[in-house]
C-alpha cells in the first residue's frame, strides 16, 4: 500500500484535490495491510475454477490470434527475386521442352484468334481502368487465364497472362520490375494448377485441348481444384511479396473475401468461355462484357472495404484502423522488447465552433485540422480520426514515456495555433492523452482507454498534455472494487475523521482542519489520495461531502457543548461548488446541529472556476452570505493567479507545503512565500503555512508576518478523543509562544466518538 506524505513524515502535500486531504499528522506508519480476500465464491468451487479456466481461454485465444497476425504481417526477405528466378526457370524449361517437341505455344485456329481478341479487349479494358483499380486483382485477367489453362494446357495461359498482367503494368504505368513480379507470379499460379491438372491425369495442349465433350461430372473437382490453386498461389504470392504497409489484419480478411468472389466467378465463367471458344468462338469478344462487370464487382467491393477503414470526411484512418494497426505494432514492440505509445488529442471548444458557425464550418475547421495533424506527425507516427473532434495518434516506437510526452506536446501545440476560417481567425486549443506500452496496458483497447482517462485530466486541469496515471483512474478493476468498498463503509460509518490544529504565532489555537481516515476491514489503512481520488473521478463525492460535513458538524456541537469554542474547516471538492442547492444543504446542516456559521469553514481551490464559473460564484456567495468563511487551499500551485484570487470571496489564503518545507534553505521558497504572505495582507486576507515540520521554519514564518501555520511540529492529525484532550491542555497550559510550546504529550486513543 502507498503511504501518503504525512506516514511519511512529509506533512500534507496531494496529488489530487481532496474534499478533505490527508494532513501531516496522519500519525505513524501504520501496520502493513492484510491482503484483501477475494470476492464471491469461496475457492477451489466450481465457479474459482471456471473464474481460472476464462483467462486462460483468453490467453490461448489471443495467443492465437497473435501468432495469425504474425503469420499474416511477416515480411520474406527476396521472396520477389525468388518469384521471379522461379518463374522465368518454368518459362525457359517448359518453353524449351515444347520447342524441342514440336508442340505450338498457342493455337492458330478461329477460337485462338478469338482468344487473342477478348485478350485485347480486357487488355484495353484495364489500361484505361487505372492501377488504382485493378493492381489487386482482377477476376476478367484470371479467368480469361484459368479458361485457356483448362482448354490448351498451361503454355497459352501464360502467354495471356503475360499479355493480360505484364503488358498491362508496364504500359500504364511504366513500373517494370512491379510488373515482372505480378507477371511472374501468375505464371507460377498457372504452373501450380498445370501440376493439379496433371495429378488427375489431365494434361491438355494446343494438339490435344480438353474439350467440353470430354467432359463428366468428374470434371467439376478437378476444375474446382484447378481454380482454387490457381487462386490461392497467386493471392498467396502477391500478398507477400507486397504486402500493404501498415498491414492490417482487415485487410487480409476483405482481400480473402474478393478472392473468394473471384473463385466463384472463376468457376463460372471459364467453363462457359472453353465452351464458347470450342462451339462459337466468333462469339467470345461477347464475354468482355460479363468480364469487366466482373472487374468492376471487385473493385466496389474493395472500395468498400477501404472505407471501412477510413473517415470520410478527413481520408484519415478511423477507429477500426487504429484499433487493428495498433495491436501489429503492439506486436512488433513485444518482440523487439521496446515501448509503444498512443496519444488520443480533443479539441477543446470545438462545439462553440459548430453552434455559432455551422457544421459546415465544423467540418471545412476538421480538415484543416486533419492537414495539419499530418504536418506535425513525428516520424513513424500515424495518425486517425476516431470520430467528433477527437483524433489519435499511434507512436509505434516510443524510446520512453517522456519521448512519448514530448511528442504529444508538440502535436497539440500545432493544433492549437491559429486557423483560418471564412475571414475569421480561431484559435482550438487541444488535450491529449498519453498511454505507453507495456507500461500502461498490454492490449489495443487498453492502451486506447488508459489515454482517453489522461485526455480528460489534461482536458479537467487544462494542462495539455497528461501521461496516465493509474492513481487518478477511478475505472480499473481493484479501484472499482474500492469504490464499492467506499461506498458501504460510508452506510456504515466505518469512515472517520482526524483533526489537525492550525496554530498563531501567539499561542491561540485558531482553527481545526478536519481530515478523512478509512480503516479498511481487509485492506487495512488506506491511503487518503488513493480512496478520495476514487470518489471524486465517480459519482460518490457529493455523498463523502455530505458524511464529512455531517461528521464535522456533529463534532463540532458536541465540543461547543463541552465549552470548545473551535472552528472546523472542512476541505470541498469543484463538483460539490458547482452543485445547484449546495449553499442552502450547508445552511441546513448548520441550523440542524445548533452551529452557527462562523464555527464552519470551507475550504476550495481555484480549480471550482475553470468549469461553470458562473455556477460556483453563485454558490461561492450565497455561502458567504449565510456567514460561512472561505478558505483558499493550495495557493501557488497550479492555477494560481490574481484574477482568481480578486473573485474569490475567501478570508484566508493557505500556502501550499511545496513552498513552506525548505523556505529555510531555499531563497527562492523564501522569496516566493514573503510575497505570498504581503500580497494577502494587503487583501485583507490571513495566511496559514502548511507542512511546518521543524523550529527553524516557525521562526523564518514568523519573521516573514504569516499569521498562523499547520503541521507536524505543532500537532498531527488527531482522532476525536485525541484532539479533545490536546484542546483541553491547551486551556490548562498554553505554554507561552514559541514553537516548543505545542509539543505536549498526546494521550493514548479512545474508541469512538467524544466530547
């Protein structure tokens, strides 16, 4: 279990604001904890055992799934050098055989000039298609082949193919070697099915051609085969000696589906094109019609494959994409033993655009934003659109998460510069969201929701850039546990509050700072920021709220009854401040416990102005009026700033910890908080000095004018029971004014609660 600062001896710095924080007099170092049963069915049940069986179900699954993924996506080094060596050795050896035999390369016949016409026209038909089109398959280009091999044996089909795939790319796009491997690689898928062929006993030639009247039902599995051979060595083939980068396991999937649309066509179609050849083959040049609809078949069934990867309104990948091209470098990361990072960046206020502008706006905004997402990308990164106003970008190699964040930085500082929009100049500024592996999670969709929970911290502190941080996410597994945890031990009243006194120089006790404990019952101790951080990112803040003022308020009465006449300041959180109705719940609260306001102080930061501004000053003042004092908590951290500190209606100003504990050692500290304390003054504002922890600190605060400090050196945080007695010495003996003089001895703990 992590300590918090004040187990620490280190006083009552957070990381997180608190609805009341841990205070450096937290005590000890408690025990450590138990470990924490498991909940449900006791073990070794049916149930532990189907519990155990689900993750390794998973594991194998995903298990598999990874090494298919790897299959899929592994490159061969030469595989093209070896396609086409292959293919020119069959051409010369085949080419070689049959001139030695005689034999002729292609029929001279009707149905061969047939054939050479249909071979023009689909030739001409994927010129002026485009390579965009075609250059991942055609199925007029395979079936035209597949129908020659069937009929005349694998030597005319290779002279189609060359003409069909060779001539083709060259032609259209000059790119002869790209060319050549495609070319080379049909003449290998030709052989593959030659050699099928040839296992059923079918060995057909421009001499001996099978015709359809040799035909039976036989013939219908060894042209399937013959297909299907074909099919899959030239798919196979073309698929890795090109593989697309990134590759994507969609894309693998969608390119199996077209193929397998080819196949059927194959085995439609080319045995109808040998039968025409053979009876009418003036007729064939018809079959161009059938063959490019083919073509074109394939091609929207691409094109729509293709969108599903991609954002219509950007061309950027979508969330598909990202997902899929994540978990490949994911994979890629593992085995090369090195760190993967994904940064989720929202535009900030990117909804007023839409309202007062138009979506039509919102969307010429969105791809001005998408160019410029691509301008910024470090190298290797890629970029998506997930949807909204919200992108990704994927860092397939990250050094360290400080490399990540610094990318991210420099990401969202280009977004956030200005941009152009009919005649206006707007400025988006954007958050982002950092999550690394393995450090944060070990799978896509992990990684994705580890950086949406940094995306809304930098979005809440409006800090930009947030790496995860498993402390402030409120989702994981043992933390929702906790939370459920929480939320009976508040039903209960298992949660219970510590005190810690805020001191004058004078020796008068001016005040009380009520501090959150929990006791867990299997747990042991936990830790403040661990638990309050859980409520404030769920929905159990206002309850915790409302169980810390009814505590402090109830003990508050019960000391003003035994003549303690000592204010509380109890700590609230933004989301309480901007909840309609919460002046008016203290106010009842107050006159329900006889408790007059000025007994109560409440304690904020100036986080409870940067969201609804207008809903916090409403409370803010309707407190003030019903005479509750206002105390400024953390001043000189974060937000700090005069504007906030002018609308603020607080009669007290807290110096954060971080300044006071080496204010002995560090000028800087020194100079800060002197400034500090006169700026205050001259608003009419006290100042307390939290973390005092040793005499020469008391003495420089004193020196410098503070008005009050809190700390280890006067008290720790102290239970009910303790904190009366130490009130009551107080009383008996104040001991005069020095720092020494608060150092009394605390008595032994009292169970439950006192007067």
């Amino acid at each position: 279990m992590q300590q918090t600062p004040e187990e620490r001896g280190g006083g009552d710095r957070r990381p997180a604001r608190l609805p009341t924080r841990p205070g450096p007099g937290a005590g000890p170092p408690p025990a450590a904890p138990r470990p924490r049963a498991a909940a449900g069915p006791r073990p070794g049940g049916p149930a532990d055992e189907r519990a155990a069986d689900r993750p390794r179900g998973a594991a194998r699954a995903g298990a598999c799934c990874s090494r298919l993924r790897r299959a899929l996506l592994t490159r061969v080094p030469g595989l093209s050098t070896a396609v086409l060596a292959a293919a020119a050795t069959a051409l010369a050896f085949c080419g070689y055989r049959a001139a030695g035999l005689g034999e002729a390369l292609f029929p001279a016949s009707t149905a061969g000039w047939a054939l050479v016409a249909l071979t023009a026209v689909v030739v001409a038909h994927l010129v002026l298609l485009g390579r965009d089109r075609w250059w991942g398959g055609t199925g007029s280009g395979a079936a035209l082949t597949l129908a020659v091999l069937l009929l005349y044996g694998w030597m005319p089909a290779a002279l189609v193919s060359i003409a069909v795939v060779f001539v083709t790319g060259v032609a259209r796009h000059r790119r002869w070697r790209q060319a050549a491997v495609h070319g080379a690689v049909d003449i290998l898928g030709i052989v593959a099915s030659a050699c099928v062929m040839a296992a059923f006993g079918l060995r057909p030639s421009v001499a001996q051609p099978w015709t359809p009247d040799l035909w039976s039902w036989s013939a219908v599995p060894e042209m399937t085969a013959t297909a299907c051979t074909y099919l899959v060595v030239t798919r196979v083939l073309q698929w890795y000696c090109e593989i697309p980068c990134p590759a994507l396991p969609s894309a693998a999937r969608t390119a199996l589906v077209r193929h397998g649309l080819t196949c059927v066509a194959l085995m439609g179609i080319s045995p109808l094109i040998v039968v025409v050849a053979t009876a009418q083959p003036l007729a064939l040049p018809l079959f161009a019609v059938p063959l490019i609809a083919l073509d074109s078949t394939l091609w929207i069934a691409r094109v729509r494959a293709e969108e599903q990867l991609r954002d219509p309104l950007t061309g950027l990948p979508n969330r598909l994409w990202l997902m899929e091209r994540t978990w490949s470098a994911l994979d890629d990361a593992d085995r090369a033993g090195a760190r993967a990072a994904l940064v989720l960046i929202d535009l900030d206020r990117f909804r007023s655009v839409n309202d007062t502008l138009g979506h039509l706006a919102g969307d010429r905004l969105l791809l001005q934003i998408a160019d410029r997402l691509r301008t910024a990308l470090p190298r290797g990164a890629e970029a998506a659109r997930l949807g909204g106003d919200e992108f990704a970008v994927l860092l397939p190699l990250a050094v360290s998460t400080t490399s990540a964040q610094r990318a991210a930085r420099t990401v969202v500082s280009a977004l956030s510069s200005p941009l152009h929009l009919d005649g206006h100049s707007l400025v988006l500024e954007a958050s982002a969201g950092v999550a690394v592996f393995p450090d944060h999670a070990d799978e896509a969709e992990g990684l994705l929701r580890r950086a949406d929970v940094a995306m809304y911290e930098a979005k809440r502190d409006r800090s930009g850039v947030e790496v995860y941080d498993v402390m402030r996410d409120g989702n994981t597994v043992d933390r929702l546990g906790l939370l459920g945890d929480l939320r009976r031990a508040l039903d209960a009243g298992e949660v219970e509050l510590h005190y810690q006194p805020k001191v004058r120089f004078d020796g008068q006790v001016s005040g009380l700072e009520a501090l959150v404990r929990w006791q867990h019952p299997e747990r042991g101790r936990v830790a403040p920021d661990v638990f309050i951080a859980i409520a404030e990112t769920s929905g159990l803040m206002p309850r915790l709220t409302e169980y810390v003022l009814e505590s402090a308020l109830g003990q508050v009465a019960a000391w003003r009854a035994a003549g303690l006449t000592v204010p509380v300041a109890v700590n609230v959180s933004p989301r309480d401040v901007h909840t309609p109705g919460f002046a008016g719940a203290v106010a009842a609260r107050l006159a329900r416990h006889g408790v007059p306001a000025s007994a109560l102080q409440l304690e904020i930061t100036e986080h409870v102005l940067l969201e609804e501004p207008q809903q916090a000053a409403d409370t803010l003042a309707g407190l003030v009026g019903h005479g509750v004092k206002m105390s400024l908590d953390d001043f000189g951290t974060g937000y700090s700033s005069l504007v906030h500190l002018r609308r603020l209606p607080v009669s007290e100003l807290k110096i954060d910890r971080s300044f006071v504990a080496r204010l002995a050692v560090d000028s800087q500290d020194a100079a800060i908080v002197r400034c500090t304390v006169d700026l205050a003054h001259s608003l009419g504002l006290l100042v307390v000095a939290e973390g005092v922890e040793d005499d020469e600190t008391w003495e420089h605060l004193r020196d410098l004018g503070c008005d009050a400090v809190q700390g280890w050196l006067v008290a720790a945080a102290m239970p009910p029971a303790e904190t009366t007695a130490w009130l009551r010495a107080r009383e008996v003996a104040p001991g005069g004014t020095g720092a020494r003089a608060f150092r009394v001895p605390r008595p032994t703990a009292a169970k439950g609660p006192t007067a």
